[in-house]
C-alpha cells in the first residue's frame, strides 16, 4: 500500500484523537520528507518495500546535515507514531521503529532574564493609553503566570475568572493559573483602558486586542516581547521572546521554593521530565539557597 496514502490515513486518526493542528502539521512535514526521501533515494513508495536500513539510511542524512539532535529526535519521535499506527492497523508486521534509538542530547542551559532585566522590562510600558497598558499587562501576565504565547493569544473576556484564568492549552487542554494581587492591579488599569477605547466599535471576545479591535496573533506579542527586552537594555545574548519569559517564570518559581510537580501542572507539561530541566539549569548557589529557604527547622 502506498505511503503517502498510509499517512493521510494516520494524519486523519491523530485529528480524531483531538490531536492539536500544530502537532498534526508537524507529524505530516516530518513523515513526509521521509517517504520523498525513500522515493528518491531507494524508489521505495509502499509499505511493503520498507525495511529498517532506509529508515537507518534518513536518520544517518539527516545527521550528515549537522542538525542538532533535538531536531533529529523530534522526526525519530514523529516517525515512530507513524509506524507504531501502522503496526497496530497490522500494516506492517514488524515495527520498523522498535530499534531505531533517539540521540543523545547535549544538556542544554535554559537561558532567562535576570531579576534586574524583569523589573525593567515590566517598567518599559505606561498606563497612559490603551496600547501601552496592553502591552504592559502582556508582559506582566507573561511573567507572572508562565503560560505560552498562543495561549495568551487566546484568553477571552470569559476565561478571566476572579483570581485565576482559565488556560486553552495544548491539545485542547485546560488549566487553571492564579491571578497574583500585582497582576490582578495591572490587569484592572488595562481593562479601563481596554473599555473606554472599544466602547461598542469593535468585537470585545478575546482579552488581549489589536489596534483594530482584532484577537492579536503570536507574531504581535513576539514584536511586543522585543522591543520591550531593547528598550530595557536586556542582554543581547538573550532572546527577547515570550518562551524565555516562560523560562524566567519557571526557574525564579522554583527559586521561590514551588515543588516541580506544582510547577508542572501550572505549565501544562505533558509530564514532569520536561519540568525538570529548570531544575537543572539552577546554579549550586540557587540550590544552597533554596535548600536554606526551604529548612525543615527553620520553618517549625
């Protein structure tokens, strides 16, 4: 049978499954590159003619490029949903994938603003008018919740409850995540502001809006992130974006003394191991800290 008719088949059941469209579009690039690359390489274009070496063979290419083995891990992890389906529907009689291992990953140190770089970036934008209290309540919301770029995107008036908001994560998950007494003061100004400029003009479902009156799209709290990080003279090593206000987030929580598996919940991680890389990029200093913070006799 052919493989391209075999992906569609398994692209339609991750959709049924409520898999989310960034996952599915992902899966389908991935899967897709490989099956043109067995045509091309080897004149492979049905299940039947697979075997494990030309999946060997794309792993091997895919080296040669010099990608990292992050990527690389992320085709070996989408080519093994592929075929652990294919292999379920009794496709294929042997999972292709089963001895195909992932690449080891160099650690990789999470990097966040400091301490210093939050206070100023939180500071960039005033109250003076609709867009500036929007983009500070953006930044002050990034930094006090941790929650994603696109999920920010998508908070409408709705989910803003009295002390907490209610998150649309991946895969169409929900969660909770505490609204601070701060935050609670920011987000107060910035909806005066959000009231008296839309009054009946413009569609007023989504919490954050454009200029226009229009939900605001990742790209524009990227360009909002930025140009708050040049203004506040952040580092230029530093990637002025809204994942590393996730990581700041994260790493000054657990600075504070909040267990990985909270944190892990507040995230939405799929599973704790992805939490625990902020773990391991605390210095021994913050952990001796913590450890001091967190004493079980100085706390009776």
């Amino acid at each position: 049978m052919q493989l391209i008719h075999l992906l569609d088949e398994f692209l339609l059941e991750l959709k049924i499954s409520n898999k989310s469209e960034r996952t599915i579009k992902t899966v389908r690039n991935n899967c897709t590159l490989f099956i043109k690359y067995v045509g091309k390489e080897f004149n492979v274009d049905s299940v039947e003619q697979l075997n494990r070496n030309h999946v060997k063979a794309y792993v091997t290419y895919k080296q040669s490029l010099g990608l990292k083995a992050t990527y690389i891990n992320n085709i070996i992890k989408n080519l093994r949903m592929l075929f652990n389906y294919l292999h379920q529907e009794e496709y294929i009689s042997t999972n292709l994938m089963k001895q195909i291992k992932f690449q080891k990953e160099s650690k990789v140190i999470i990097q966040s603003f400091t301490d210093v770089e939050v206070s100023r970036m939180i500071k960039v934008y005033s109250n003076e008018n609709f867009l500036n209290s929007r983009n500070k309540c953006i930044m002050v919301m990034l930094f006090d919740t941790g929650i994603r770029n696109s999920e920010l995107c998508d908070i409408t008036m709705k989910d803003i409850m009295e002390n907490a908001i209610l998150i649309h994560g991946k895969g169409d998950k929900q969660r909770i995540v505490p609204i601070s007494p701060y935050l609670q003061k920011i987000m107060l100004k910035h909806e005066q502001k959000r009231a008296l400029y839309i009054k009946e003009r413009y569609e007023q479902e989504y919490y954050f809006l454009s200029q226009k009156g229009k939900r605001l799209t990742p790209e524009a709290i990227e360009r909002v992130v930025k140009v708050c990080g040049e203004q506040a003279n952040v580092r230029s090593d530093i990637r002025c974006s809204p994942h590393t206000c996730r990581h700041t987030y994260a790493q000054m929580q657990l600075k504070n003394g909040l267990d990985v598996y909270s944190l892990s919940r507040i995230l939405g991680h799929e599973n704790i191991t992805i939490t625990k890389r902020y773990l391991q990029s605390l210095t021994d200093a913050d952990i001796l800290a913590l450890a001091v913070k967190t004493s079980p006799l100085m706390n009776l």
